[in-house]
C-alpha cells in the first residue's frame, strides 16, 4: 500500500520531506526518501492528511537496487497504524509523462 506522507528526523521536524511509503504494516513502513539515515535514528512520518506524526526507529536504510532513493524500513514501538484510511489508490501507480506527451 503507498500512502503519501511528510518524513522528518526528530533532530530536525521542521526539514520534513513530501514522499510516500511503498509497503506497510500495523507496526511499520517502508519509506523512500531523499537523504541519508542511520539505524536507530527517530524519523517522524505523517500522512499528508494532516493528522497526529508517528515516530519510529529506523532498522534499516539502503538504496534501492543499489543507487537512486533510499528506502527506510521505520519500525514503530509505541503503537499501531491504520494505514487502510491515508492510503491513495493512484499513489505509486502513476505513469511518467514522455516529452511528446505520451505516456510510458
């Protein structure tokens, strides 16, 4: 399920960045984001719906593939999430626009 959200380090929750996740679970998600993170840094994810930010541990961050954006697995301790109600059918599904406007 990909569901649009705001990441931020707790180090910095006002440097939050616009992404989605690409996998997710009642205790957890896979992120994509643009910087790098360490294992066992707090990141907070919000749903772009505006409610209440989840902190979570990062247990992982690696490229995905090997290059391009990276993917955080964040695992979140305190609570569960109820992903089914900030999730976007569309999200991750759209296609990329060519130049000649055709789709690919």
């Amino acid at each position: 399920m990909s569901v649009p959200v705001y990441l931020a380090s707790m180090g910095e929750p006002r440097a939050r960045e616009r992404t989605v996740t690409e996998n997710v679970s009642p205790h957890g998600a896979r992120v994509i984001s643009k910087r790098s993170w360490r294992s066992g840094e707090e990141a907070l994810i919000a749903p772009l719906t505006g409610e209440f930010p989840q902190v979570g541990t990062v247990v992982y961050s690696r490229h995905k593939n090997g290059e391009g954006p990276l993917c955080l697995g964040v695992e979140f301790l305190d609570r569960s999430v109820k992903w089914e109600s900030y999730s976007v059918p569309s999200v991750g599904r759209l296609s990329l626009s060519r130049r000649d406007g055709k789709e690919s």
